[in-house]
C-alpha cells in the first residue's frame, strides 16, 4: 500500500520560510517524479513544482519561481519544498504527489507526470 504524507505547514507571517516534507512509502522511490500542488479555498488546484526521480530536474510554476525550492532524497524517501519569502497568498493546503517515472518529463519550463498518488495535504497560511 502506497502512502503518501506531508508534514511541515503552519503559520507564518509574510516574508517569512518554512520547509514542508513528503515522505512515500510502499514504493519504489526512486522510480517516482515528485510534485508539489497547492489549493486555495475557491480555487483550483495549481501545480507548484515537480522534480525528476534523480532531483536534476526541476519545475516551478511562475508563482513561486525564485521563492520556493524543491528538492528530494531518495535515501530518506523523502521530498521537500523550501518556501521563502512567503506572501499570503501562498495561504493553501499544499499536496504531495508522486508519478511513475516511465514516460515522465520534467524541465525548467516543463512538468509532464501521471500523478497518481496523492497525499492528505498540510496547511499553509501566511499572514499579512
């Protein structure tokens, strides 16, 4: 059985950081792009970054460019995403998804993965 957790949100004033994790289990992580997404109360979902199974590739959607990072390790089994310089409406619940690597692409401008397993989300809300 394949489970997915996030942990790591909270509140946080603007311009302020936190770091969220990911930990999957019940898969081989390695053979997993990782995302992250986050959703808004009225909102749609919105892609926030991905990463290849090696952590070479990265993603971010233009929201976040230059403020959060992504990053993984697969010793750990473990994903993160560093937010910086966060601003309220980066207010979310943040998701963790993984992908089967297998016809998979992820590029500075590109992220092309079959999410298929998803996580019960950690909250983010920044205060202004």
């Amino acid at each position: 059985q394949v489970l997915v957790v996030e942990s790591g949100g909270g509140l946080v004033q603007a311009g302020g950081s936190l770091r969220l994790s990911c930990t999957a289990s019940g898969l081989t992580f390695t053979e997993y792009a990782m995302g992250w997404f986050r959703q808004a109360p009225g909102k749609e979902r919105e892609r926030v970054s991905c990463i290849n199974w090696s952590g070479t590739s990265t993603y971010y959607a233009d929201s976040v460019k230059g403020r959060f990072t992504i990053s993984r390790d697969n010793a750990k089994n473990t994903l993160y995403l560093q937010m910086s310089s966060l601003k309220p409406e980066d207010t979310a619940m943040y998701y963790c998804a993984s992908g089967a690597t297998l016809g998979a692409y992820v590029s500075g401008d590109y992220c092309k993965v079959d999410f298929n397993y998803w996580g019960q989300g950690t909250q983010v809300t920044v205060s202004s």
